[in-house]
C-alpha cells in the first residue's frame, strides 16, 4: 500500500502491526463506502471489497472473517485450495491470479465452492473451464469475468479490447457451465493502478457486450482498483476492488504457485 493515508488511516509503516487486519478493513471498508457515496449514480450499485489474501497466511484470513469479511482473492492455484479446506464453507473464493490451462482441474476441483473466476483471458481458457466445471458442478454456473487488457501492453495477460466482445459473446451463447458477470482489469502495466485510458476501455467494452447479449450495462461488474487505486477506481464506477496490501499489511510471506 502507498504510505499516504488510505481513506483518513495512515498505515504503519511496518505494514499491519500498529493496526490489526480488522482495523484495516474497517478502515478501507469506510474508505470504499465513502467513494461509492460520492459518485453520482442513482441508485447506488454496491461495491465489493474482494480481500486479496496471497501469500498471507490463514490466521489472518481468519481475522478479517471473524470480522464479517466474505470475499477472498487469491492469485495461485495451488495456494487457494490448500487453504479451502482451512476457511469456514462460506468463505466466497474469488481466483485474480493467471490461470495457466493445465492448472484449470486443480483449481476447481479443489475449489468447488469458487465464487468468481476473474481471468479468462482467452477462448481456450474459457471452454477448458466450462468444460471442466460442468463435470465438477454441474448445477450451478460458475461465475467468471473477462479480463480485459487495457493497457495494450504485450507483456500483460488479459484480452485485447479489440477482442473481448467476441469473447463474452461465445462465453454466453455456447459455455452453458458460466455465468459472464463482468470485466477485469489489472490497469496500467507496472500494476501501479488504472488510468483515465484504462476505465473509459473497460466501460466502453461493457457497453458493447451490454448491446451484443441484449442487456442491461449495469448488469456487467467491472472489477477494477487495487490498493493503491480503489477508492478513485469506484468513483470511475467500479463495482468490485481488490484490496491486499493495505488490510493484511505489507509483509511478504512465501507464496505456493
């Protein structure tokens, strides 16, 4: 997290340790429901706060679900369901991490519960995850966003806005197993945030999609915003920000990929 006060708290600069992560999502919480206030919709789409819990360990997941907090990002396969089994079963599961094909099994048989798959990223990816997904569950859809590349960099995974309207538009008619519920991006390429570019993309390519599935806009999430982002990304209209750094602290711990 940046050092500068996020939502009127100013972390310490050890990460967490002045604070507990319950404090800190109190304080981002506070912070998220503030930028949502300001916006100038009506009514005022809810905004998600998905808790980005990589390499953390599960004590603190612990905390902040003991504080009321629900929704969980974790961007390794392999990490993610090691700790499924450690969370209570409503823990609502969100994968942000890059989904490499030959993990796409592991991750949702060890992780039937997942609330949200957020990097699709290509047409193969998609139809090996529908496919996988109807044999693990077959009676619910799974959710999944399309993660949209937006800062047109090569370096980044994510779909080519030139791309994502087809993409979505086979997810719908021909992938029973999912459910589109929006877009993902990650924003500018040294994951410093989203720029003016990178939102007005990510509205354009919902709009589109909203036109070509015959659907209301509103009804795609965009997920956009991390911390050093999330507030000024719900005032761009996000409807789901993932937040790590500034409620677990900024300590590294060994990840599991």
């Amino acid at each position: 997290a940046p050092a500068e006060a996020v939502g009127g708290h100013r972390p310490h600069p050890g990460g967490s340790s002045a604070m507990s992560v319950s404090e800190n999502l109190a304080a981002v919480r506070a912070a998220v429901d503030r930028a949502a206030a300001s916006r100038a919709e009506a009514p005022q789409p809810a905004v998600r706060l998905v808790a980005v819990s990589k390499t953390k360990p599960v004590e603190l997941l612990k905390e902040a679900y003991d504080a009321g907090h629900r929704h969980f990002g974790e961007n390794y396969v392999q990490e993610l369901i090691d700790k499924v089994p450690q969370m209570p079963e409503d823990t609502q599961w969100h994968f942000i991490g890059h989904l490499q094909g030959n993990k796409v099994a592991t991750l949702l048989k060890g992780c039937p519960s997942l609330a949200c798959l957020e990097t699709i990223d290509s047409e193969k990816l998609a139809r090996s995850v529908d496919k996988t997904w109807s044999q693990v569950s077959p009676d619910r859809k799974l959710p999944v966003m399309v993660q949209v590349n937006s800062s047109g960099e090569e370096s980044k995974n994510g779909v080519d806005a030139a791309e994502v309207v087809e993409l979505c538009r086979l997810i719908a008619a021909e992938m029973a197993s999912l459910q589109l519920v929006g877009l993902m991006t990650i924003g500018a390429p040294d994951y410093s945030g989203c720029r003016t570019e990178d939102f007005e993309t990510l509205h354009r390519c919902r709009d589109e999609i909203a036109a070509v599935l015959g659907v209301d806009a509103s009804s795609l999430e965009l997920s956009m915003g991390m911390s050093a982002d999330y507030e000024n990304a719900i005032r761009e209209g996000s409807t789901s920000v993932r937040v790590g750094s500034s409620i677990f602290g900024a300590r590294q711990y060994v990840a599991k990929s």
